[in-house]
C-alpha cells in the first residue's frame, strides 16, 4: 500500500504594486489615526481658521475694497480655506521628521516596497486630512449663508483635493531632508507663508501696468508666478460664481488656472519622488 507525498503549496507573495499600495495605504490611514489621537491638533485645526477669518476679516473689513465689491469677510473666506489646506497638508508632512527619529521609518524604508510607497501614503494621508477640514470649513460657511450654494460648489471640492496633494508634496519636499522640526518650522515661516500671503488671499494681486509704480509692479508680478494664485483665483470664482473679478488686474481663464494647478502639484510630486530616490542621507541614517 503506497501513501502519496503531501503537496506543498508556495505561499502565495503578492506583487510589487499590490504591496507597495497596501504600504501606502497604511501609511495614510496611520496619518489620519495619530491626527484624530491628537485632540489638541484637532481642536487648534476647527477653532483657528474660524478665528482667523472672524478677527482679520472684521478689523480690516472698514478699510478694504475688493474686485467685485465683496466685504474682507467674503473676499477673506477662500484665503482662509486656503490656509486650512497650507498648514494642515505642510504640518501632516512634518510626522516625517518625527517618524525618522522615532525608528518608525526605517523599518518602513527596508520593507521591499520601494520608496513611493512612503510618498504615496504620507501625501494622501495628509491631503486627506487637510481636505476634509477644508469642506467642513466650507460647509460651515454654506450653513451660515457666506458662501452661496450651487453646482460650483462641487468642483471647489475637487480643486481643494488638488490643491491639498500639491501642498502635502510640497512638504515631502521640504522635510524629507531635514534632521529637525526646528528648521522645518523656519522653512514654513519663510517661504511658506509667503507663498500665501502671496498668492491673492489676503489681499488682490494689484496691476502691473497703467498707473502702478514699479514696487506695485513687482509686487503683482511675483504674484502672478505663483502658481497658487492661479489656485485661489478658480477657488474664488468657483465659491462667488455671481461676483465679477474681472476688474481685479489678473484675471486669467478657468482653463489656465486649472492647468496651472495640475502641473504644479505633478511637478511637486515628481520632484518629491526624485528627492527620495536620490537623497542617501537617510540610507545612512538607517
């Protein structure tokens, strides 16, 4: 009487894009859990930008005049949705720092997935988290009547998740090489917030020819080479459909300002990429 041999099955390894997207989901679902953990980052991401919109666009309301003729309540919303993505997507992108000195990415870097991966998920994660508090934000203000409800409304949202990717890129960029928060934080407040206040949502970019002289020259085109205020002009249009800003100086197309936040948040995430592929410090490090 004979017995066959047990067969004995390989087990089953899955492949390199189904593991480096399960890596990557991983690490985005890990970001949104340690912000909700976060009750302090939680409650500081709600109350501040209500503050912030509340205090600047009350105490400048009586000495602005925008295109359109809004209030700096209303002209001051989009900025304020803006800044909402700006520092919860660059803050979401500071766990890098945090994760290097803690162990956590170096065991994630040996793990056979490749290095997009870790972009993948920190950029998602962190774009999650910043849009989400964007729409809540933008609900709110549909609530209380600010912003005017409509179909538009819905390509906001769309806009803002785009926006939010090219942020979270953008501070892929600026922390995966740096050793401290300290110097993170430094980079942020000098480039950063520039690029914000830079970018037409605080106040219009002013006109480059006519009459303006040329600090009001330069001024306006520094502002039209940043390719946020493309961002914020749609972000603008799209949750004021009804108001005109045609009498604002810049006042480029629908289709130009899209294009131009496409390919900036393609060129941050390209550039973000490169930077991790060719960056050996951290190979040192682990």
């Amino acid at each position: 009487m004979s017995h066959d041999a047990p067969t004995i099955t390989a087990p089953h390894r899955p492949g390199p894009l189904t593991a480096g997207v399960a890596a990557s989901w991983m690490l985005a679902t890990r970001e949104w859990k340690r912000f909700f953990r976060q009750r302090n980052r939680v409650t500081a991401a709600i109350v501040q930008p209500v503050l912030f919109w509340l205090l600047f666009g009350t105490g400048l309301s009586g000495a602005f005049r925008s295109a359109g003729d809004q209030s700096f309540l209303e002209f001051f919303l989009p900025g304020t949705v803006a800044l909402i993505v700006l520092f919860t997507a660059i803050f979401a992108t500071i766990s890098v720092i945090e994760d290097r000195r803690e162990g956590f990415m170096q065991s994630v870097l040996v793990a056979p997935v490749g290095r997009w991966p870790v972009l993948l998920g920190k950029v998602v994660g962190g774009a999650a988290i910043a849009w989400v508090q964007a729409v809540a934000f933008l609900v709110l203000a549909c609530a209380v009547g600010t912003v005017p409800l409509g179909g538009s409304l819905f390509a906001a949202f769309l806009l803002l998740a785009i926006m939010a990717l090219a942020m979270c890129s953008l501070g892929m960029i600026v922390a995966w090489p740096m050793d401290s928060t300290q110097g993170f934080h430094a980079i942020m407040m000098l480039g950063l917030m520039p690029m914000w206040l830079l970018s037409g949502s605080f106040f219009p970019v002013p006109p480059v020819t006519g009459s303006a002289g040329w600090g009001q020259a330069l001024l306006g085109w520094v502002m039209r080479a940043n390719p946020l205020s493309y961002s914020m002009l749609e972000l603008r249009r799209l949750l004021y459909p009804a108001v005109d800003f045609t009498d604002a100086g810049f006042g480029p197309s629908s289709s130009v300002c899209w294009l131009v936040t496409l390919f900036a948040t393609v060129g941050c995430t390209v550039v973000a990429w490169r930077l991790m592929r060719g960056n050996q410090k951290v190979d040192v490090i682990v």
